[in-house]
C-alpha cells in the first residue's frame, strides 16, 4: 500500500491510478484509503472505492480528483497567504502589542497584535539617559517607535497610546520620527517586569536634548504599553 502523504500537509497531490492497487492518503487528518478500478455504470469506466472508518464509498476518478484539488487549495491557503506581498506574521505568544487604526497591514482582524519575539526581531536602539523615575542613567532597549509604525503600515498624524494600568496620551508621529523614541523591552539589559513598568515603556533620549527634558514628553514616555491606535 503506498502512503500519498504529502509533506505537512498530508493530501494526495499524484496517485498511482494501477488498477487494483490501494494507497493512502491524509485528508483534514483523516486517512483514507483508496483503490482505482473499473466499475460499471461510469461514464469512462474508472473510478475509486474510498475507505475510512468503518464506511466505504464509491465516486468516479472524476469527482474524487476535484474533492483532492479543493483540499489542497483549502489547506494551503493560509500559507500562500504568508507568502504574499500583504501578508505579515502572527503571533505565537503572549500578545504584549495590539496596534489597531490607520494601519496598512494587520494579522488579526482589523488589529496588528506584536507577541514579544516580534517585538525583538525588529531593529533595535539602545541609549543610556536620565529619566524623571529612576536615580541614575538607565540604558534602554527596544525597537524604534518608527520602526514600529513601519512594520504596520501606519499611516496617520498621530498615536494614541494606551497603558496596560489606563493611562492613555496621544503621541505626534512626528516624536516617532524626528526624536528616535523608542519602544523598549528591556532596562540595563533585562526585560521589564509589568511592576517595573514593563514590559513595553516608550521613552525618547531625553539627554540627547535639553527639549525634551519636560512634563510634555515626559507625559508621553508611557510605561506598561499594550495598545496603539494610529489616526
């Protein structure tokens, strides 16, 4: 008996139509056995005896071969989709990031939803400053906000984002641009705890300007980040 898995999809894509001789195959993850003969009252003659379970069900070569080609179109869809042009990753893990507005590409519904491997395969900008919550320089790490807005397909003036404890305040996507904020995932190298305002904290350089050393950006350096909406 010959085994027609077709690699992880498991469908019959060539058949061996020997007459008499019976093979495999996987459909939906249902196996099925197959046999081509000669069976009377067909129009050419030649059609199949299906088997699975406990039931056996005749149907011409026809019929059976358009059943196989819709499966196979059904089953690799979702991963032509992944292969277009519009397609972008799904998440995998936890979503830490859901983007949701003026955005040209999106996995889940209407929304774009980062899980935090996304987050750290894009580009990341690490800087050192001071900030108003910490007594010391901290170094930050993470994707750049505009990088971010890039991978989405944002397409707006401005962001409005929102913290995992309600907090919300609305982002020029000119900082994105113009000041290199970021969206950090990591403090002095370690992820960052929900109670250590994790795990995502937009912060702009303040040290690299004396501009942004002020209740208006700092207003916007939101902690606890999980939600983006882009108008």
């Amino acid at each position: 008996m010959a085994d027609l898995r077709a690699g992880a999809v498991g469908l019959p894509l060539f058949f061996d139509r020997s007459h008499g001789k019976t093979q495999r195959c996987v459909i939906f993850g249902m196996t099925l056995r197959l046999r081509w003969c000669n069976l009377p009252g067909y129009p050419d003659g030649d059609g199949v005896i299906l088997s699975f379970g406990l039931g056996t069900h005749i149907m011409n070569k026809r019929v059976w071969l358009g059943v196989a080609a819709a499966a196979v179109v059904w089953s690799a869809a979702p991963a032509w989709s992944q292969q277009s042009g519009s397609s972008v990753a799904a998440p995998k893990g936890r979503v830490v990031l859901t983007v949701t507005g003026n955005i040209a590409r999106t996995n889940m519904g209407q929304s774009y939803q980062f899980d935090m491997d996304m987050i750290d395969a894009l580009p990341r900008r690490t800087f050192t400053t001071r900030t108003p919550w910490y007594d010391k320089p901290v170094t930050f790490s993470g994707p750049r906000l505009a990088d971010v807005m890039a991978a989405v397909g944002a397409k707006g003036q401005s962001i409005q984002a929102s913290a995992i404890n309600d907090y919300k305040i609305t982002i020029p996507m000119s900082d994105a641009i113009e000041h290199g904020v970021i969206m950090a995932s990591r403090i002095d190298g370690q992820r960052i705890p929900v109670r250590e305002k994790g795990p995502l904290f937009v912060v702009y350089p303040f040290d690299s300007s004396a501009t942004l050393r002020s209740s208006v950006y700092y207003e916007r350096s939101i902690w606890q980040l999980k939600s983006m909406h882009v108008e």
